[in-house]
C-alpha cells in the first residue's frame, strides 16, 4: 500500500504577487517582490522577521539538498534550522539573545520528512524562472526580484552528489564530463583535466581507483555545496567549490576539517549560542583549519575557490559532545 501522502499547508496563489504563503506549526512563511517574511508568536504578541528572498532561498536551498545537513543551518541571525536526525528543529530567535532574553524566541519540532516536503514546495513556489539559488549570483542573475514568473524546477530539485566509495568506480557516482553535461566552470578553465593512469594487479580492477579531484571540482555547477568524493568507513571527504557568500551560518555538532585547495575563503566564526565573534580565519591555497564543535562559521570567496571538508560521519558524535564525552575540538576515531 502507497504511503499517504503528506499534507502542506499553503495558501491560493497571491493575486498580488503570483507566490503563495506557506505554514508549518506555528511559523508562516510569506514573500513578495524583494523579501520574505517569518512569522511567529511568542507569548501573546505576533513577530514577524524579514530576509532578502535572494539570501533566503540560497539558505533554503542548502537545507533542502543537504538533507538539514550537520547541527544548525542558521539563515541568519534570527531563523534557522536544527538536525536531530529523524526530526528537525526550527528557531527563530533562539540563538540571538536579543530576542531570547526578552522571551520573543520560538521553536518547534518537526518530523523530518513534513519539514523537507513543506521546504520544498515553498523552493519551488518561490523560484522563478531564470534564478537558480545554487548557483554564483554571477551566474544567475536578478531573476529572484518580481512578481512570480515561470519557475527552475530543474535546478532546485537537484540530488547532492554522494559516492559509495569514489566517483569513477563501477557501479558508483559518474565522474563529470563534457558528455554527461557536465563542462568546465569559467572559473577554472586552466585546471588540467587529465586523469591518473592506474594500473592494478588483475582481480583488484575493482578495488583500486583514483580520480583527479581538481577537474572533479572544476565541473561543479554549483557554490557551497560539498559533494561526497571519498567514504572510507566513517571519513568522508566533502570537497566543494565557493564564491560569495556561504548562505548559511552552520552551527556545527561535530569537528570538521578544512583544507583550503585554491585561492581564499576569509570565513567568520561566532559563539554557537550567543553569536558572539570569536574568530577570522583567512584561508589560502594549502591551508588547514579545523572548526570545533561549539561555533558557527560563514565563509566568504571573493573569487570561486576549492574546499575540502573532512568530515567524521559517526551518528553517535553529537551525543557524545552533548555528554561531554569528546572535546569540542576531537572528532573521535573514523
């Protein structure tokens, strides 16, 4: 018997500006030409907080292809999302002690499966034609301002590329290439495309494998969004490319490495709870960082870069950091 199918709470289409308004628990979702609108009680007085629709929806994007990702995806310093793994947390104010001290914050707990259905169809309703919130806004445009127009289904319901083992393997993730439409970004037409002679003792065909990373990356139609390039056991090898603006402020729940693989990232690290500054980390070719569990981190590129994030998969570390079991700045063994 086919699953029923989950109910989203959305409004008729808005005569006004061709966008519907969307509710989920007790947060309304709402947009017009420029900016969207988050809604909320706390108490008995009615909040509502404003983005850019622009900034929003590359926030909202992430959310969506990352699956709500690791920890907190804060959209900015007011709404964001929390990953409990089955569920999922959504906050407004809770991180910002503005609103948190004054008892103006709310949160709620959804099952995960109605919080990306909900997020979905408000990504598809809200993107036009023309606008894909994936890409550099180099790339696409000014297409997100207006009246509803068309819409890029194509590219917001995009799959995150994840491998078994490697990308090139039977069986696994295809590498990119001219012919799967996949060509090189104008940002990193020099990168060299060849690729690594192998060669394996018969039987081990399957076993032995390299790629070049760097054309791998070169191929990448999109910004901020790490694609899973190596699994050996719990490391998994998150490389991504980057430009402008990470959308989000990511909240880790575990340690994370960078390895910083071209140009610069000049990324911001705040206190966690408070959003207090703690840090600037400038990144450039070669370097290394690790962000600890207990911050959150936004990058900024000026000029499309290559990421290497390393991350520990274990599903155990949250709780475990949670318990005081690791230090914020152990990743526990792979």
């Amino acid at each position: 018997m086919a699953a029923n199918p989950i109910e989203i709470s959305a409004s008729p289409v808005s005569n006004e500006t061709g966008y519907r308004s969307f509710e989920l628990g007790g947060f309304s979702f709402a947009r017009d030409e420029y900016f969207a609108y988050i809604s909320w009680t706390a108490g008995d007085q009615q909040l509502s907080h404003t983005m850019s629709a622009d900034a929003f929806l590359r926030a909202l994007m992430r959310a969506v292809a990352w699956g709500f990702f690791y920890g907190w995806l804060n959209f900015d310093s007011v709404f964001g999302t929390q990953q409990l793994y089955g569920r999922v947390k959504f906050f407004a104010g809770r991180y910002n002690p503005s609103y948190r001290d004054q008892g103006l914050d709310y949160e709620e707990i959804f099952d995960t499966p109605l919080a990306m259905e909900t997020f979905k169809s408000l990504l598809r309703d809200w993107t036009n034609e023309g606008y894909d919130p994936f890409a550099s806004p180099d790339e696409t445009g000014t297409e997100w301002i207006g009246k509803k127009h068309g819409d890029n289904n194509e590219a917001v319901d995009r799959e995150r590329e994840v491998c078994r083992r490697m990308p090139g393997l039977p069986g696994d993730a295809p590498l990119r290439t001219d012919e799967n439409g996949r060509p090189v970004n104008r940002a990193f037409l020099d990168v060299p495309q060849g690729q690594p002679e192998v060669h394996a003792e018969p039987g081990f065909e399957d076993e032995v494998h390299a790629h070049n990373l760097f054309g791998y990356l070169s191929r990448s139609d999109v910004t901020w969004n790490p694609s899973v390039s190596s699994v050996v056991k719990q490391s998994l090898f998150c490389p991504t490319t980057e430009e402008y603006i990470l959308p989000v402020k990511h909240g880790n729940d575990r340690m994370e490495w960078f390895v910083q693989l071209s140009d610069q990232i000049d990324w911001e690290i705040e206190d966690k709870e408070t959003g207090k500054p703690r840090a600037k980390v400038i990144m450039k070719a070669g370097d290394v960082a690790i962000m600890p569990a207990d911050i959150r981190h936004q990058g900024f590129s000026k000029k499309r870069s290559m990421l290497l994030v390393w991350e520990n998969g274990n599903p155990e570390l949250p709780a475990m950091y949670e318990r005081g079991e690791l230090p914020v700045n152990l990743s526990g063994e792979f």
